[in-house]
C-alpha cells in the first residue's frame, strides 16, 4: 500500500515501496533494483527498516528511463540525458515522434485491414472451409521457419561451392598448377548435385484449391514458372492449374506409383 508523510507545511506527500512503483510502470521489482544499482533511479527515502521509498519525481523519472529504453536508448545515453539541462526539451522532440510515428503505424494498420476486410468480403462464404483444412494451414505457417532455416543452408552450401572452385581457378591462372582446379570443380559439382536433391526431397506445395499437399518429380518442378515462394504447378488431386504455395517437408514420406507424394486435407499419406 501507498506510504504517505507529512511535509512541513502539513501537506501529504505520497511515497511508493519498490514494488509499487514497479506496478505502476509495469515493470519487475528486480528491473527497479537494477536501475537503482546502476544509479539512475535512487530512492529518496529509506523507512527505519531500511526499505526504499520512492517520491513522485522518482515515479516521472521511472516512466521517462521506460519509455527511453523502449525507444532502444543505452542506459549511459539515459543517464546522460537525464542529467543535463535539455532534458525536457528531448523528451518532448522524442514524445512528439514517437506520437507520430504510431499514428503512421495506425494508418497503415487500417488500411491493411481495410483491405482484408474487402478480401473477405469478395471470398464470399467460408463455411467451406474445414477443420482439417485449417489444421493443414497451421502446420503451413509452422512448416515456412523450417524452410527458411533450409533455404539459410543451401546458401551456406552455395558459399561452400564458390569457395572449391573459384581460389582454385585464380590460383590455376597465376601458377599454371590446373590440378586443385580440377578437384574444385568436382566438389563443387558434386555439392551442387547434393543440394539439388536434398531440395527436390525436402520441399512439397499446398494446393490452394482443396489444400492437398503434393510433391513432384524433378522434371516437373524445375522447369515450372516460379517465385522465391510459389510455383505454377497443376494438383494431382483436384487437377488445379496455377501458383502453389512451397514449404518444407521431412525426408522418407510415402509416395504413389508414379513419384508424387500425396497428403489430402485429412493430413494421412494416400
């Protein structure tokens, strides 16, 4: 509870306890000790006990070192700001465009949803969309990290690749030595063959007509039309010709008799 003390002219002065002023600027006890140890917030009172008390300047100045910090000031930079003589001249520029930039940020917000809204409603109904359906769109949005995270792997390799062959090409030019060359090009070769396949087995395409999943050979998917996260392929399933969406699949899935790996909307391999 709020402590409150008499000044001298008889008028109250309201103090707070640690985790008052925590509370009130939604903070943890321990991130008010920090700030405390790092002597940007010192108490202005201890009780006879010992327990430090905090005045409503020490409330402002909490709110003003939150808000900073918010802002991804350092906490020197904070210390140096609150001790010198601009300091409510900065807080004001920083207040000002912090305002602004939120109202840009709730403009944008609005239009995005505005145009969700139209997107919705040019949809029409969803009752035809199922629960497996969404579960599959679930396990979509999970299945996009781990493909990002290949994608981060297959770069590593390409780096891999250049690195084999190209200081061995300088070094065959300058020494007139071609033999590291030749064994450069091979690894590189074989890398590039190795990161092929592992991409072919690891990459599948959702349907956007009937949520199937499938998978296609290597002569289908290479020369299909694509972007860095679709490719214009036809569904095995629902015969569907247009963008797929990409995402990552483990190794070892069933396939049928003439290569495609299938998963209906239902999640079991057919």
């Amino acid at each position: 509870m709020l402590c409150n003390r008499r000044q001298k002219g008889g008028a109250a002065m309201t103090q707070y306890t640690t985790g008052e002023l925590a509370k009130h600027c939604g903070v943890t006890v321990r991130t008010v000790q920090f700030y405390d140890s790092k002597g940007l917030l010192i108490p202005s009172d201890l009780t006879n006990g010992g327990r430090r008390l905090y005045s409503e300047d020490d409330l402002r100045r909490m709110h003003v070192i939150c808000f900073l910090k918010d802002l991804g000031f350092s906490l020197k930079d904070i210390s140096g700001l609150l001790e010198s003589d601009d300091t409510e001249k900065v807080l004001k520029m920083l207040i000002e465009h912090q305002e602004e930039a939120l109202r840009l940020s709730i403009d944008e917000d609005r239009k995005r949803l505005d145009r969700l809204h139209g997107l919705k409603q040019s949809m029409g109904s969803f009752n035809s969309i199922t629960t497996d359906s969404i579960g599959v769109m679930a396990d979509i949005v999970d299945n996009r990290k781990q493909l990002r995270f290949m994608r981060i792997k297959m770069v590593i390799v390409g780096i891999i690749m250049d690195i084999a062959w190209i200081p061995t090409l300088i070094y065959g030019i300058v020494a007139g030595v071609w033999w590291p060359f030749v064994m450069g090009v091979i690894v590189a070769v074989a890398l590039g063959v190795w990161i092929s396949l592992y991409y072919v087995r690891h990459t599948a395409y959702v349907c956007p007509d009937d949520h199937t999943i499938f998978q296609l050979p290597v002569r289908k998917m290479f020369f299909a039309k694509h972007t860095p996260s679709m490719r214009k392929l036809a569904c095995p399933v629902c015969g569907f010709k247009g963008y797929c969406l990409e995402i990552y699949v483990p190794s070892g899935n069933p396939k049928n008799a003439n290569g495609t790996l299938i998963w209906p909307a239902g999640g079991d391999a057919r």
